[in-house]
C-alpha cells in the first residue's frame, strides 16, 4: 500500500477525536495556569498592603513608647550588637 497525497491525509473519528482531547486539555491546562498566576500576583499585592500597614502600626505603637519614655528608635550599627 503505497501512500498517496490523498491518503495522507484520511483520518479516522478516533484520531480526530484524540486530537480533540489532546487540544482540549492543552486549553485547560493554559486557562488553569493563566488564572493560577493572576490569583497569585493578587496575593502577593494583598500582602504587601498588609505587610505595609503592619509595620506603619508597630512604627507608631513604637514611636508612641518613645515619646512616652520607654523605648529609644535610634538605629544600632551591627558592630555594637
């Protein structure tokens, strides 16, 4: 059985449908990944706001303690500690 230009190209349904499943799970599988990274930056942004508000509170509960007389702010240089 020789192969002709015309039965290169004779498909069967089950490797159409083959192609279907292998294409239809590439999809899912680009769409899954593309929502999975949005999802992830939006964390990431969420917890930089709230990393961010953290330390202007603990800042001002400190900056409250150094006015009242309890604890000094002033930086230490790594070779005192």
């Amino acid at each position: 059985m020789a192969l002709t230009p015309a039965s290169m190209f004779r498909f069967t349904i089950r490797d159409v449908l083959w192609l279907t499943v292998v294409v239809a799970l590439g999809v899912a599988l680009w769409i899954e990944h593309r929502r999975f990274t949005a999802a992830r930056l939006a964390l990431q942004e969420k917890e930089a706001i709230l990393y961010e508000t953290q330390a202007k509170a603990r800042f001002a509960e400190l900056r409250a303690k150094e006015l009242r007389g309890g604890v000094i702010l002033t930086p230490v240089s790594p070779a005192v500690r």
